[in-house]
C-alpha cells in the first residue's frame, strides 16, 4: 500500500508546514490507490498506521540551515541506513521507530526548511508567501514519486 503523511505541530509555527501542505494538496490525489496520514505530533501512531511493505511519502518540517522554504527530499532507505541519533525509547522520531522495531519501508522523506519556530498556528511571512509554490512543488514530486514506484512494481 502507498501512503503519504505529514508530520509537525501546527501550533508552532512552521513546524507545521507539513501538515498545512498536505491538507491542502490532499484532494488532488482522490484517483490514487493511497492513504493520507496527517499524523500531527504522534509519531508513534503514525508509524502504527504503517505496515512493512508500505511505500511511505512522509513530509515533516526540517531544520537544517539551508533557504527557508527549501525542498530536500531522502530516500527513506537513506535515512534508514544512517547511525541512529537516539539511544531512548520514549518521543521517537518515525526513523528510530523503524530503526528500533527493524521494520524496512520503501519511500521518501521530504523535508521543507523552515524559517522560524514558535509559539503560533500561523506560518512565519516567508513560508507563507512561498506556500501556493511548496504546495505545487510537493503535489509534483509526491505524483512522481508514485509513478516511479508504480513503474518499478
């Protein structure tokens, strides 16, 4: 099954642009076999929903120092890959949960930088002045991304 969640707390800001960007671009995809998850801050109960096999999209807020509004995208393989940061069992991120409970998933990450972090249900000016185009570019990418999975089926 393919399934494409966002991730983040809309009540900090752009932390929730994810979830924003994917509320609304989430009725463009009606004619795909897929389900959406907006999984808010529970990462855990979003990685319940997930199922190994799955072709996971999973769109979350990134921090990373680059343009705010910035699209980087990860193969979740990648990022699977890589030495875990976390040595608790309690608040993981999605990635550790896969890591701790050794499930493997094909997909994508989609990290959109952001460019301020605080106490607000409203995105920062900046990400709201890009936000037609994020949603736009993200749409693009998730339809992409699920050919080529299609394609490789």
């Amino acid at each position: 099954m393919m399934k494409v969640g966002a991730i983040g707390n809309r009540f900090m800001r752009d932390d929730g642009i994810a979830i924003k960007i994917l509320e609304c671009i989430k009725g463009n995809f009606k004619d795909y076999d897929l389900d959406i998850i907006i999984g808010e801050t529970d990462s855990q109960g979003f990685f319940y929903l997930l199922n190994e096999g799955d072709f996971v999209i999973l769109l979350d807020a990134q921090s990373i120092g680059t343009e705010p509004g910035e699209i980087h995208v990860y193969r979740l393989e990648e990022a699977l890959a890589q030495p875990s940061e976390c040595s608790m069992h309690h608040d993981l991120s999605i990635i550790e949960l896969m890591k701790l409970y050794h499930k493997t998933f094909k997909g994508y990450i989609i990290g959109i930088e952001v460019a301020e972090i605080d106490l607000s249900d409203e995105l920062s000016p900046f990400l709201q002045e890009k936000f037609s185009f994020l949603c736009s570019e993200i749409e693009n990418l998730i339809k992409n991304m699920i050919l080529e999975e299609l394609n490789h089926a």
